[in-house]
C-alpha cells in the first residue's frame, strides 16, 4: 500500500500538469474574481470564503479524472484489481494520493490568496482549518466519480456533472465555517459536520468506488 | 365561466401554462419514443422473420 | 405467485399491456376533475388571492419529483440485490419523468413567488433543495446515456443512485443549516393543525392522485420502450453474427 502510494506521488509529481494545474487554476480565479467583481474591499471580504471555497472545489476537479483513467489506459488498473490488497484500499490510498498533491497544497496557498482577496483577518485560521477537513472530502468524493466514469471515452465532462452535486454539502458547510469565523461567530456545529462528512466519506465511499470499478472492468 | 382571477392572473395562467408544456413535452416524447421504437421492433422481427 | 413474476419482461410487457388504456382513463380522468374542481370551483384564498390555485399543480408535481426520486431508488436497489433487469430500466424510464416533474414544481413556484414573495427565485432552503434535486437527475440521466453496455450502466447508474441520495439528503440539511426559509410548512401533514382549509384540500387530493398515476403511466409507458430497446438491440447482435 506504502509502494502504491509512493508510486502515485511520484506519477503525478512527474508527469506535469497534474500537480501545478490546480493550484495555478485556484491562483488564477482568485484573480480573475476581483477583476470581475471590482476592487471594492468590503465587497471581496464578504465574498471571498465562498470563493476561496469554489475555487478549491474546482481546482479539485481538474485532476480528478487522472485518478483512474491513467491506470485504465496501460493496464494497471487491472493488475490492481487483481493485487493481494483489497480493491477498496487501492482506491483509498489513490483518494489519499491525490489529496496529498491537490488539497493540501491547496489548503497551504488558500491563506496567501485570501490576502489577494481582502479576507478579513479573523478568517485565515478557520480557511486553513476548514479546507484542511473539507477537502480530504472532495477528493474521496471525487475518487468515486472517477471510478464511475472511468471506463468512458468521454467522461471528463460527465464527472464534473456527477461529482458536483455531491459536492453540495461540503461547499455549504466549508464556506460556513470561513464566513462565521470572519464574523466572529460560533462555529462548532459546521466545523463537526465538516469533519464527519470528510470522515464517512472516507469510510465509506471506497466501497462504492470499488463495485464501481470492479463494474467498468468486467 | 372563467374565474375570476384578479390581479394575479398571469401568474395562475402562467403556471397553468407552463406545467401544461412541460407535461405535454413528456408525453409528446415519451408516446414518440414509443412509437419510434415499436416500429423499430417490428421491422427487425420482420426482417428477422422469427417469432 | 410472487410479486417477482412481473420481473420477467415477457410477464411485465402482457400486463402492462393489459393495464395501460385503464391508468391512462384514469390519469385523465383524476387530472381533469382535480384541475377543473380546483381552477374553476374553489374560492381565492383571502390572503393570497387566485394564486392559491397554483397549488393544485405545484404541490402535487413537488411530491412526485421527491417520490419519484425515491421510487429509483428503490428499483436500483432491487437491481443491484436481485439483478431484475425490469427494474433497472424503470429506474431509468423514472428519471426523465422525474426531471419533468422537479421543472414543474420549480416553474409553477416561481410564478406563485413572484407576487407573493416579490421574487422569482430566493435562495430558501427547499426552493435551493429543489435545485440540487435537478442537478441529481441530469447527473443520473446523463450516466445513463455515456455507457452504451445496458448492464453496465445499469450497475454504475444504481450504484450512483444510491450514493447520490445520501448526499441529497444531506444537501438539503446543509441547506437547511444554510439559511432559514421563506417557504411555507408543508401543504399536507397528519396534523390537522398544519393543513390547508378542507376547500382547498379535497380537489388538492384528488389532483396528488392524478399526478400519481400520470407518473404511473408515464414509467410504464417508458419502461416498456425499454424493454423493446433491449430486444431490438438483441436482435441487431444476432443478425450481425448470423
């Protein structure tokens, strides 16, 4: 698992694109934002949890299809599948791999970006911490519609339908987070509700994902 | 005959209206596909001449 | 003599055949005198006026996006455990119906919103709900039409609706969590207290049960489409390899 995991890491380390995309793509829409909505600062404040967290959401996005697809298209997918370890921790760890080089990054830029966007100062804490729970969530989600649309020609466009509706309920509960922390308000109950939605979904979603690619390779 | 309707009746014709294109859309293309697939059917069977 | 039996397109194609002409009387039927009580016999409300008779399409049409949902649900599981092939493909003769019906309920609330409320649309937790609801059904239809292998995608679309009424239902208690509503309570509850004047309610009754069956009909109608897709797809590969 330890092998695998090195091995998904250094893929997408390696072969470009994959690793900086996202963050470039976060970077640039936290600029193209103020430059769309006007420079007025209260403004960008009040806006900017929720585009800092659309922003990461997207960028999430971008590399999701890779998670699979690249397995898919020289085979090693079905040499996973056919591995000593369970298929359910192959996409796990492949969930984990990706976080490590999409959500985590993400997560450590967001507080420079939310200085470009006027976030007030009570925020960043909570940014950090909000996207540091949420967005394990989007890549164990994302890792699911991967591997329902894994075996499509086209599926890149058909993910990115799939996956954010299910994205709903983090967006709602990471950009709470931001938006209550900037204000000083209580902020217990989103910060639990984020940290179990990231929690089942990593406990459970692998099982999903699992039947789904254990479906496509049939 | 017609109601009364007041004010309001552009949003109660409206949505008398819109539901009834939305429906008729479903079953307009419901019944074609239908249609569309029997006639499909029946001349694979034809062609096929089995059962 | 299980209710299985009807899982055999052969037994499910003879019955429905047999039953359609009657759901499709008394869909009509059931609509018109629903529609026609409500529009043309019933007193405006005195606080919201005629818009009160939009009711009698928004409430019902509401219910049977949300049913209809569920009903996929449903006959996905039964795919999945018992692997019926009439199942999956009511499941996914549902959806288009289903998608309609959400259209309905989003349109007609507009238009009662924007003079009661003086908006077309706010962000209140069900309209919002309503809206996710939609983006569900395109992601589920639009699965069904990427996978060109039927069982496939007949297994990846269950497996998508499973997962994805989990996160419905947690969407719409994230949206609840998200901003309070401007939405009434519901329409129709066992608590008397809740419920709509008797006036309104019996034509209301027998509009819900119109549009019951109109979905009824709808997913039979659809479903044995399918069913003849599948044959003549079987067909086609047989002729090719002969």
């Amino acid at each position: 698992m330890k092998a695998l995991l090195l091995r998904d890491l250094r893929l997408a380390l390696r072969s470009g694109g994959g690793f900086g995309l996202g963050l470039a793509f976060f970077f640039l829409l936290s600029v193209l934002v103020p430059l769309g909505v006007g420079p007025e600062g209260g403004m960008l404040g009040r806006i900017a949890p929720g585009i800092l967290w659309v922003g990461a959401l997207l960028a999430c996005l971008l590399s999701l299809d890779r998670i699979f697809a690249l397995d898919q298209e020289d085979g090693s997918l079905d040499l996973l599948a056919t591995a000593p370890i369970p298929l359910e921790a192959v996409v796990a760890v492949k969930a984990c791999a990706h976080w490590l080089v999409t959500g985590l990054p993400l997560t450590l830029i967001a507080p420079g970006l939310g200085v470009l966007l006027n976030l007030p100062p009570g925020g960043y804490g909570w940014l950090v911490l909000s996207l540091f729970l949420g967005t394990p969530a989007l890549s164990v989600i994302g890792a699911f519609g991967a591997a329902v649309t894994v075996g499509l020609r086209r599926g890149g466009l058909l993910l990115s339908l799939l996956v954010l509706p299910l994205y709903v309920p983090t967006l709602i509960f990471g950009a709470e987070v931001v938006r209550r922390g900037t204000g000083g308000m209580a902020l217990a109950t989103p910060l639990a509700l984020l940290a179990a939605i990231s929690l089942g979904a990593a406990a459970l979603l692998p099982f999903a994902a699992a039947s789904a690619i254990r479906v496509n390779l049939r | 005959m017609m109601p009364e309707l007041g004010k309001y009746a552009g949003a109660v014709l409206g949505s008398y209206a819109a539901t009834a294109v939305l429906i008729a859309g479903l079953v307009g293309l419901t019944l074609w596909q239908s249609v569309r697939m029997k006639r499909a059917l029946a001349e694979a069977e034809a062609r096929l001449g089995d059962k | 003599m299980s209710i299985w039996e009807y899982a055999n397109p052969k037994k499910f194609m003879a019955l429905s055949a047999g039953a359609l002409p009657w759901t499709v009387g008394l869909t009509v039927l059931l609509l018109a005198t629903g529609l026609v009580w409500g529009f043309f016999f019933t007193p405006d409300d005195y606080r919201q006026g005629s818009t009160v008779k939009i009711i009698y399409l928004h409430v019902p049409a509401a219910m049977m996006a949300i049913n209809a949902w569920i009903m996929m649900l449903v006959t996905s599981l039964i795919w999945i455990i018992r692997r019926h092939h009439v199942s999956a493909l009511a499941a996914k003769a549902a959806a288009p119906v289903g998608l309609t019906f959400t259209l309905v309920a989003l349109v007609t609330g507009a238009l009662w919103g924007q003079p009661m409320w003086g908006t077309w649309w706010a962000w209140d937790p069900r309209l919002t709900s309503f809206l996710i609801l939609t983006l569900f059904y395109l992601g589920y239809i639009a699965l069904w039409a990427a996978i060109e292998d039927p069982d496939t995608a007949a297994d990846l679309t269950s497996i998508l609706c499973l997962v994805g009424s989990v996160f419905a239902l947690l969407s719409r208690y994230a949206v609840n969590f998200w901003n309070q509503g401007l939405h009434q309570g519901a329409s129709l509850s066992l608590d008397k207290q809740e419920n709509v004047a008797d006036v309104f309610w019996l034509p209301l009754v027998v509009s819900i049960a119109g549009f019951i069956l109109l979905f009824f009909t709808m997913v039979l109608l659809r479903t044995r489409t399918e069913i003849r897709s599948r044959r003549l797809k079987a067909l086609l590969a047989r002729e090719r390899v002969a």
